[in-house]
C-alpha cells in the first residue's frame, strides 16, 4: 500500500495534470479536499484517479513493477514540496 503523509499537497495542486479537471473546483484545490484537516472528505468512496494503488492494478502493473511506480509517485509529491 502506498504510504501517503497526508499533507494534501497533490489535492491542492490538480490543475497540474488535466486528468483531476472534473475534481478541480477552479483554482486547482480538489472540490472534496478539507482544509483544515487536510484530509478527502470523501476518502471511502474516491475517484480512483485519487487512489495510487487501484491506478496501479488498472493501469500501469504491466508497464512497472509496483516499487517503481511507488517511487514516481512519491518523486511528485516531493517536487510538489519543493515548489511550496
């Protein structure tokens, strides 16, 4: 299971990846995405573009091995980081 820290930032920047347009509630923060608690307020029941391990099984298991796609995933959230 991808280990995410919860700090929200991939939630608050969707309008880098025009996949997450329909979640995007205009100025790039994901419609269901709490500020204050940083948390999804819908979590259980996310999009699966919002769930790192279903888009793995789905779409990308033939393409990379489960560790490297961990690791692109976490290289995103630390050049997110690096931009705040």
């Amino acid at each position: 299971m991808f280990e995410c820290d919860k700090c929200g930032l991939c939630c608050m920047n969707l309008n880098l990846n025009p996949l997450y347009k329909e979640l995007d509630r205009g100025d790039g923060i994901c419609k269901y995405f709490n500020e204050e608690t940083h948390l999804c307020q819908i979590y259980n029941h996310r999009p699966i573009v919002c769930n790192v391990d279903t888009m793995y099984e789905l779409y990308f298991s033939e393409q990379m091995s489960r560790s490297e796609y961990y690791k692109l995933n976490k290289s995103s959230c630390e050049k997110l980081r690096k931009k705040e």
